[in-house]
C-alpha cells in the first residue's frame, strides 16, 4: 500500500516546494507536487524529483566514520555513534579547557533552510562562544544595499507579479534557478503586459521574454543610472513621490550629473536609443516591477548596483504599489523568536568573513583555530579561492563534518557524522522566495545510522554537560522558534498538516509609504563605482551561474560532468583562437582549470561563465579560480571581482563528439 506524507523541500532554493512523498514498505517511491501550495502548484523542478536518487544513492554514507591515523591522508573506517560522539566531545572539552573557545569554529551555511537548523548556533553560544563565520556567499550585498534604501530586505509577493503591466527581469534565469515563477511571467505577457530580460547573457529565459538588453557584464550599476537619467531629463519622473517620501534625492541627481549619457552607453554596451525606449516604457507604465537575480549580488560595488535600481523605481514612484517594487528576497528572521539561539550566553566572540575564509583561518591568532565544525556547508567548494581555504583546513588539528556525502571539504576532515535529508526529518520551511510557510513532515525512518543535525547537537550537549537546555523533541523546538506565528494563529500543528501564507508578509510592501531607516523615506544612493575592475594579466570576467542540472555542489557522481566546462562568446573566442569544443587552461591571479570550452553566441563580451558547484576532486570547483574579494556592504563574496584568461592546450575534439552550442545553457 502507498501512503502519502505531506513535507516541503528544505533546500537553498527560493522555490521552496510543497511535496507530497510516495512511500512505500518503507521507502520513497515517487515525489509529486503539493496541490495546494499557492506558489508551487502541484509541481516540482527536476532536481526535487530527482531527490529519493540522493537519498538512496550507494555514494551517500550512513555511519559515522573517522580516519585510521587521525591524519586526512588515511582512509576512512566505520565507527559507531558514541565513539564518534565521545571523540568529538572531547576535543571540544579540552579545546576549551587549554586555548579557549575561540580556537574552535563553528561553520554552518544553508544547505538546509529546515528551521531547527537554528539550533545549531545554540549548542555554541551555549557552550560560550566560539569563532563563527560572519557575512554571505549568498546575499549579503542585497540585503545590505536594500537596507539602506527600505531599511529592509523585503519583496513583494510573487503572486503580485500578475498585476505588473511590465516585468523587468534583471540579472534573473526563472528557468534555471526560479521555475515556478515562469508560469506567472507567461500570465503577465497573457494579459498585454510585457516582459524584458536585461542581462549581459541571452539566457534560456529570454524564451518566455518580450525582449533582451544586454549590457556587458558588470556594468549594472552605469545602465541603471543610464536610464534614470534619461527619466529625469525628460520629466518623467514621479515628483510627487520623490518630494514626499524620499530623502537624499538632490545628492542623487548630482550623481547622475557625474556621467555623461554617452559615456553610460558606451561602458555598459547599450545604444542610448535602446535605452531612451525601455526608460520611457518603464517611466510611464504602472505599474512596472524589476525582478532582481543573484548574478548583480556578486561584485564589491553589487550593495550599490542594487541601490542604483532601487533608485530607479523611486524616481518613477514604482515603490509601495501593487504590481511594482523591486523585489530580491525576503527577511526571514522576523518570523522566528531569536531568542532561543541564546545570544546572550556568548562569552567570547570572533567572527571571520565567509568571503575571506581561508585567509581569516590563517590569519586567527589569541587564539589560533585548531577545529572547525561544519555543518550545512561545503565551504572548500564554495568559497571564493577555494585552494586557499583547502590548505587552511589541512592546517586545523581537527575538522568535523555533518553530511551525507563525502564531499570535497571532507578531504579535509578528521570525523564525518552522517545527517539526514528533509525527507526524514520533522521540521518547517519559511522559504526567502515566497511567503508560504511549510510543514517538514519525516516520510521514512533515517536511512542506515543517519541523525538530525539537531540530535547530533543534543547528543553532545548530553557529553558536555547543558543536555537540558538543548533537549526536546523537534515539534517542542518548532513551537518555541516559531511562537511569533503561533500568536498570529498559525500554529505548528496545523502548519505540519499543510502550507500555510505567512500572516505577517504583505503582499505588496511599504504601500503605506513608511520604511525603517533612519529618515522615515527611501534613501537614495549618493555615490558608486561604475567602472568594472580591469587587470590586463587576466582580461576577461568571470561569472559563475547557478545550473539548472544541479543545486549549488549537491549533485551525484553519475550527475557530474567528465569534464568541466565553460561557456564564452564567439568574440572571445576569436581573439583567444579557441573553437568550440576545444579543451583550454582557464587561469585566474590565484588558479587554473583545465576545461572544455563551449562557444555560445548567447553569451556576451569579455566573460567566460561556469557553472558553479562541480567537484574539485572530480576535476572542477569553479571557486579554484575565483578571488577572495568581499563587498564594500554586507561582507559579501564578490565573485564576480575575478578576472581569468584563456590558453588554449589541445585541438578541436573530433566533430563528431563537439557539443553542440544549442546544449551549452
């Protein structure tokens, strides 16, 4: 017989699926849809569909293992869980007896945006305080430059996309990355609206796209100012907002008074005609919204590229009405009650940036870092110069790792304790993507001897005496977390039984004109960086992007590529002599990937993209390349800072084995 449990995907996706799972004696057989969630609709992507191969697949690992000679250079042995547990307790115990907490660090990233993962960040402040890791590989120049302008992060609901008239979708690949909000973007053209695709690559979503600019990479922040100047010079703009409800507007404009229309059109590639249209257009169409992606939240100055458009929406009074805004994600933290990750019982506090991981690592002193604890992360993957984080963790004492798989930081790993996925745990998801709350509902029993990262937590707290303050059953830590939304009425009950809106999430934000900065009114930007970094060694951009095969590093060895590979245009091509199919060196300042290259006339000037997420011990890892660079606002990995070029090392593939250009999206 197949029963159906009701649970919602928990991965670092802004789609954050409602799912129905089909078990069967005890095993997931199928995954479908939730038909009742507003935003996922009955339906999943391919990598959730996909999902029970993970959960299954012979390369996941069930027992706690350690290394033979406690040196990472000796294989792996099975151990049980109280050896694994008691080995790690002790090291945390005489760590903190001898150098302190602080030589300890605690590294926990996103892999799962399950809400007991919390937890986590309790079990060290607990313990005292231990070196954490502060800013983002993620968001963090978003959340940072729309604080400034809003005073928060805060989006407007996806379903107010279906009162927009024009959509720009800036710098954003629903197709890839965001597919439920591709059918809401067809609605949109359905009913006489249009919708522009701004982005420097002509990506597979242009498809369901009225039309496609493409300014040269980087150049974000020159188009938008591009265009807002254009709005002002003809009068366009919404005086009466402006006068009202912002401040700082006079130091704005004097801004755009430092550019000339020309010099913004050539720096950023874009014919002043083309942008006098989609000014105008979006200038005079209410309401018009922009759809903001992740490729503008990768450069030092990516804070400021978001205050340039937001600035561009408040010109044309495009804030606070239904079907406007510009929209990125969603603050999350304020439906969860912090005070259980217990802050306040932090004695000792060290914070090293993600973006500057391996170097904070070295540089730690008074005291050093001797171990690091990780736990929904890869930070050797994806941290920007990940050879340099590597060598950071080869230098620790002791490293232990909570996965499923042994990915590329395990190489660097003395413990590895096995964790569960979200289809055997008891959780909930407040997605960053949408305001639909989800129920985490365990479909099967932990596959082998795998645990929740919140038992592995309580199992030590047991060892090291504060067992009480981290006990509990989930659901008791889910009703503790998540008291905001109980007094709102949506209890976790009723919450496990089914998605649920979030009652506190406006579908259309500031429409009453109130924003919390330190005016009281949006805040215009009064300076940036236009020009995008040059360094002649290395002459091209390089972009990661997100694919639409994998999520983030999380893929199988049978999904893995047999050779990394990377796409460019057919300029660049030429100028480096490259053909299609050819495998190159691509260096950077602080690496090199040997790749095949793929020339696709979709991709624009002066960059070479990559799909971030493939394996170094597998021959990829496109952060070997990338610099650790951090943005000006919000400790952000700039990414996109790095500079690369191409060498070519071998001929042409044979014809019949060359890729077409048409696969490489």
């Amino acid at each position: 017989m197949v029963e159906k449990i009701y649970t919602s995907c928990t991965l670092d996706c802004p789609d954050g699926c409602g799912v129905i799972a089909h078990v069967e004696s005890g095993r997931v057989i199928k995954l479908e849809g939730h038909p009742d969630h507003e935003f996922t609709k009955g339906y999943l992507c391919a990598k959730t569909y996909r999902f029970p191969r993970r959960v299954y697949s012979a390369e996941r690992q069930l027992h706690p293992l350690r290394r033979s000679d406690s040196t990472t250079n000796s294989p792996w042995i099975r151990i049980s869980w109280d050896e694994a547990l008691d080995l790690v307790a002790q090291k945390i115990r005489t760590l903190k007896e001898t150098l302190g907490p602080l030589s300890m660090m605690h590294y926990q990233r996103t892999g799962s945006w399950g809400v007991t993962k919390k937890l986590g960040h309790r079990f060290w402040n607990l313990l005292g305080g231990v070196t954490t890791a502060s800013g983002s590989l993620c968001s963090g120049a978003a959340r940072a430059g729309q604080k400034l302008d809003f005073g928060v992060r805060l989006g407007h609901d996806p379903s107010d996309t279906l009162n927009s008239k024009l959509v720009l979708l800036w710098g954003r690949n629903p197709l890839a990355t965001n597919l439920h909000l591709v059918p809401l973007l067809k609605s949109v053209r359905e009913k006489g609206g249009r919708v522009v695709l701004v982005d420097p690559v002509k990506s597979e979503s242009a498809t369901i796209c009225d039309q496609h600019i493409q300014p040269r990479v980087a150049t974000d922040a020159a188009f938008a100012l591009a265009l807002a100047k254009i709005i002002l010079s003809e009068g366009l703009e919404d005086k009466g907002f402006i006068e009202k409800h912002t401040y700082g507007f006079s130091e704005f404009r004097s801004l755009l008074e430092k550019h000339s229309l020309q010099d913004l059109s050539i720096l950023c590639g874009v014919a002043v005609s083309d942008m006098q249209s989609i000014a105008r257009e979006y200038a005079t169409t209410r309401p018009s919204s922009i759809l903001l992606g992740w490729g503008l939240n990768k450069y030092k100055s990516s804070a400021e590229i978001f205050r340039c458009v937001d600035a561009l929406a408040a010109i044309c009074g495009q804030i606070g009405i239904t079907g406007g805004g510009v929209t990125h994600g969603f603050d999350t933290q304020r439906l969860f009650d912090k005070r259980i990750e217990a802050a306040g019982r932090a004695e000792f506090h060290r914070a090293i940036p993600e973006p500057l991981l391996g170097r904070g690592l070295m540089a730690a002193n008074d005291p050093p870092v001797r171990m690091m604890f990780v736990n929904g992360g890869n930070p050797v993957n994806q941290s920007p110069n990940s050879n340099l984080v590597a060598d950071a963790l080869r230098r620790l004492e002791f490293v232990v790792v909570v996965d499923s798989f042994l990915t590329d930081t395990t190489d660097y790993a003395h413990v590895f304790l096995p964790t569960t996925t979200f289809l055997e745990e008891e959780d909930a998801l407040v997605s960053w993507g949408h305001n639909i709350l989800g129920g985490v509902n365990p479909a099967i029993e932990p596959v082998g001897e795998c645990r929740s990262d919140l038992w592995i937590f309580q199992q030590l707290a047991d060892r090291l005496g504060f067992g009480a303050e981290m006990a509990g059953s989930p659901r008791e830590w889910l009703k503790r977390i998540l008291s905001p939304m109980e007094e709102r009425g949506v209890s976790v009950d009723v919450l496990l039984e089914g998605p649920i809106r979030c009652p506190v999430a406006p579908l259309v934000p500031f429409a009453d004109k109130k924003f919390p900065t330190r005016s009281g009114q949006f805040e215009f930007i009064e300076d940036v960086e236009i020009a995008p970094r040059v360094d002649p060694a290395f002459p091209l951009t390089f972009v990661t992007n997100f694919s639409k095969k994998w999520l983030l590093s999380q893929m199988l060895e049978t999904e893995h590529p047999k050779t990394a590979s990377v796409r460019i245009g057919p300029d660049v091509a030429q100028e480096a002599g490259i053909e299609n199919g050819q495998i190159a060196r691509l260096r950077s300042s602080v690496g090199e990937l040997k790749v095949e290259v793929l020339v696709d006339p979709r991709v624009g000037p002066g960059m070479v993209i990559m799909p971030v997420g493939t394996w170094m011990k597998r021959g990829g890892g496109a952060n070997v390349l990338t610099e650790d660079i951090m943005s000006n606002f919000g400790e952000m990995a700039a990414y996109g800072e790095t500079r690369v070029r191409l060498e070519m090392i071998e001929p042409a593939i044979e014809a019949g084995n060359t890729r077409s250009q048409s696969s490489a999206s």
